[in-house]
C-alpha cells in the first residue's frame, strides 16, 4: 500500500536537496510545452520523469534526460492528456456551471479525476515502449495496488496546493509558488511510483 506521509516526506527531502536543479527542470519542461502550444506536451512528461526516477532511486542528476523523446507515442499521449486537462478547464467554464463557485468545485474534481487516472502514465511509458493506453491501464493497476483512496487523498491535496498559488498576489511570487509546488507534486509521482515499483 502507498504511505502518502511517507511519499511526501521523501519527496520535500529530494526537493529541498536539489530546488534549483528541480525547477529548473520543470521551468524548462514547462516553457517548451507552452511555445509549442501543447504539442511537446509528451515529450517534456517523459523527460522529466526520466530525469526524476533516477533521482528518486538515488542515481546521479543528470538534467540531459530531459531531452530525445520525441517520439510519437509520447506525442499521443501528450496530447490525449492534455485535451483532457483542457476539457476539464472547459466544464468549470462553460454554462453548465455558471455560479463561480460551482465551476471551482466542477474544475477541482475534474482534475483531481484526471491527475488520478494519469498519475503513473508517463512514468510507466519512460521505462517501457508500450503504447499510452496499455500504459494507462498499468497505471491504474499501480493506483489500486496503493489504494484507490490514499492515492485520492494525496492528489486533492496536491491539487488545493497548486489552487493556492494565485492567492499570493504578487505575480512573480505567484509563479515561483506554483512552480515549487508543481515540483512537489512532480516528485512526489517520481516517488510513489519507484516506493511501489519496488515494493
């Protein structure tokens, strides 16, 4: 079973060990996917989670691993990911929603719906060559395995996290907050995944 205490004590013990090597690397995941509006999506997951499985099983940092998974399965899968996170944003906006409140409350469980069913994806396709949706289901495999509710517990606490960045203000400190945070909750995938592949 996952221990979510556990997961995110390692996981802020990783990230306080390496925060510019870490956000470093998601800033610029983050920056090719945004230029190549979404396209990239895929590639910068796997390369990231490349990067973060060895550095959560203890290996070297090597922030190279970030790149040359451009390939199209990773493509697919980023995009399939990515039209769900969109229409996830589009739900919470859209007329069947129309009190802010209600779309907040749509948009929050609809992430949290689709963060829990890809919440192994990309790690399982950075080690193995199997297709996104064999690798979808193996992830769901992985969620169940660590039970269905801690793993719900530990995303929609991610999640409310990462809602609390706009809060700050100040635009600069409102990116650095959802950059760090992002980071965590990056991690702590990283983790859970290598605590239950070894398990």
């Amino acid at each position: 079973m996952l221990e979510p205490g556990q997961v995110l004590a390692q996981s802020l013990g990783l990230l306080a060990r390496r925060p510019l090597g870490v956000l470093g690397l998601l800033a610029q995941a983050l920056l090719v996917s945004l230029l190549s509006l979404g396209l990239l999506t895929g590639p910068m997951q796997v390369g990231v989670y490349a990067v973060l499985l060895d550095y959560a099983r203890g290996g070297p940092w090597q922030p190279q691993g970030l790149w040359g998974h451009l390939t199209l399965r990773h493509l697919v899968a980023g995009w399939v990911y990515g039209a769900s996170v969109l229409a996830v944003f589009w739900v919470g906006l859209s007329p069947v929603a129309p009190q802010p409140s209600l779309a907040a409350g749509l948009g929050f469980v609809g992430m949290v719906a689709v963060q829990l069913l890809w919440f192994y994806t990309f790690q399982i396709m950075t080690e193995s060559p199997i297709p996104w949706p064999e690798a979808l289901r193996q992830g769901w495999g992985l969620v169940l395995r660590g039970g269905l509710l801690r793993h719900l517990g530990l995303i929609a606490l991610l999640e409310g996290l990462i809602l609390l960045a706009p809060l700050l203000g100040w635009l600069p400190l409102q990116f650095a907050a959802y950059l760090a945070l992002l980071g965590l909750s990056t991690l702590v995938r990283a983790v859970a995944y290598v605590r239950l592949g070894s398990a």
